[in-house]
C-alpha cells in the first residue's frame, strides 16, 4: 500500500472513542508515517500530529499525546469544527487516562498530592467532553454518538450508574436512528461494562452477547475479540470453579485477543489480557505459566511506561 494511502486511511481513526476503532494498520506501519515528517504537506500536518499523539497515547505517554493536542488545538482554526470536536474529543480520553493512572497511583502510595492531580484531571476530561458535544452540528451524526459513548464508559468509572444507564441509553437512540451499528453495540458493551463493574454478571454477559451478535452481523473483528474477551472474563468472574475444558476455551478467547491487539499496538490493552491469561492459570494450577504471563504484562507495562 502507498504512503498516500496510508494517509488516508489513517485520517479515519481520530473520530474513534478511546482510540480503539484504529483503523488496523499495525505499530511499524504508524513509524513509516512519522518518520516521513519532511515530505509532509501543510495540509497534511494536522493529521501527522494526531497520528504523533495516538502513537504516544498508545504507549501510555498521556503528557506528550496531550501536548501535541493541546497544541493543535491553538493552531486550528475555529471554523474547523470537526477538528476541534476530534481534538477535544481525544483530549477528554487522554485526561480520563492520567486520572485513572493517578488513581491507581494515589491507591499504592496514599499521597494527597496525587489526589489533587487526580481532581484536576477529572475536571479537564469533563470539560473536554462538554467542549466537543457543544460543537456538534446534527445529534444524531456518528461523532456526536461517540462523545456520548465515550463519556458513559467515562461516567462508569465513576461509579454515576444512573447517568450511565441514561447517557447509554441516549447514545443507542440516536445510532439506531441512523443504522449506525458499531454505535448500537458499543452502547450495549458499555452498559455490559456498568453490570460488570456492579456485580451483576448474569446481565453483564447478557448485554456483552446482544454486542456479539451485531459486531459478529457487521464482521467486526476487533469488536468480536473485544467482547468475546469481555465474555470470557465474565464467565471467569461469575464460576471461577469451571472444568478444564471451560477454561480452556477462556484462555483460547483471551489469546487470541492478545495477539490482535499486539498488531494493532495497544500494549496497555495486552498487558491487561495477560493479566487476565494469568488469573485463568492460577485457577488451572498451573502456576509455571501464571508466572510467565504475570511477567510478561510486568515487562510490557515497564517497557511502554504503563501505570
């Protein structure tokens, strides 16, 4: 494939909530762009640097990924208001991400610091999101519904269940409305992600099935590893006392999610499923390859820096 139309493909991916609907092109391929800095054009510059900040989002460099962002935001100008909706759109899940590293930090090291970093970056991302719905054009157009849905995981994370339900909710109506499927699935995984997070797995793996079915009807492949990852882990949850056979079949799910997100270059995500592989071991006894696995999201999150 052409630089150029690597180019063009990669003008895609900005609009994806939590940079996850990448457009699949793996680690090296994102390099060969960056590194041909000096043949790009002016008009090509503001997605080199998008492509600059999710390659640094994506190996958990939340500041500089910001930076670049923060940067562009200055230089863009107003009138170009998708732009700005992309840009404050990826700038609410970067600081949704420092304040989830920071609350993880503040849990290991009880430092009212942290907490007050931690506050900041909760009030920065809740801005953020308030920015690029505002700047919406149509409601029911695809980047608004991935605001709403970005924010309802968001809102999860906070543990504010009634304005997730209703948020999702809202989000759902509106990709329904205008047959946007990845949308209606992404709904359901959040409000699945809700029930998990609750302890209602019966519900959780009701949802994350009713977002199987529409990203197994689209051909989705990163959404079906996702979810079936999701399912797995949920199964896990609700029985850990399964047969072998049954966590073999986890395992399976959860590798062959790894290995996707190892070529689409998402190491935070890798280090979590090999978290997870690791759990499903310790429940085998087999804690030669827990080990292993243990070590490998330890030397993943060591290498790339991630909390």
């Amino acid at each position: 494939m052409a630089l150029t139309e690597k180019r063009q493909l990669y003008k895609k991916f900005p609009s994806a909530p939590n940079f996850l609907d990448r457009i699949g092109l793996p680690d090296e391929d994102v390099k060969l762009i960056m590194n041909a800095k000096d043949s790009i054009s002016e008009s090509e510059r503001f997605w080199y640097d998008v492509i600059c900040s999710y390659h640094d989002f994506l190996k958990g460099r939340f500041i500089s990924s910001r930076d670049i962002l923060v940067k562009l935001v200055g230089n863009t100008p107003q009138h170009e208001i998708d732009k700005h909706r992309l840009l404050h759109l990826n700038l609410a899940l970067i600081y949704f991400n420092l304040w989830d590293e920071y609350r993880n930090k503040r849990k290991c090291e009880n430092s009212s610091g942290v907490e007050v970093c931690e506050g900041e970056y909760v009030k920065k991302a809740k801005e953020s999101f308030e920015l690029a719905k505002n700047l919406r054009k149509d409601p029911r157009d695809e980047l608004h519904i991935k605001i709403l849905i970005a924010r309802g995981f968001f809102l999860n994370s906070q543990e504010k269940y009634p304005d997730v339900v209703k948020t999702f909710a809202m989000a759902r109506n509106l990709a329904e409305e205008i047959s946007y499927l990845e949308g209606v699935a992404k709904c359901y995984d959040g409000i699945g992600a809700m029930y998990l997070k609750r302890g209602e797995l019966d519900e959780d793996i009701h949802y994350l099935g009713k977002a199987l079915e529409i990203y197994e009807e689209t051909g989705k492949v990163d959404g079906i590893l996702e979810i079936q990852h999701n399912i797995a882990f949920a199964y896990w949850k609700k029985a850990p006392q399964k047969k072998l056979g049954d966590l073999r079949k986890i395992v399976s799910k959860l590798r062959a999610h790894m290995e996707y997100t190892k070529k689409m270059g998402d190491y935070k995500v890798v280090a979590v499923v090999c978290e997870n592989i690791a759990n499903v071991y310790e429940e085998f006894g087999n804690t030669e390859l827990e080990k292993h696995y243990r070590n490998e999201a330890m030397r993943i999150r060591k290498d790339f820096q991630i909390m």
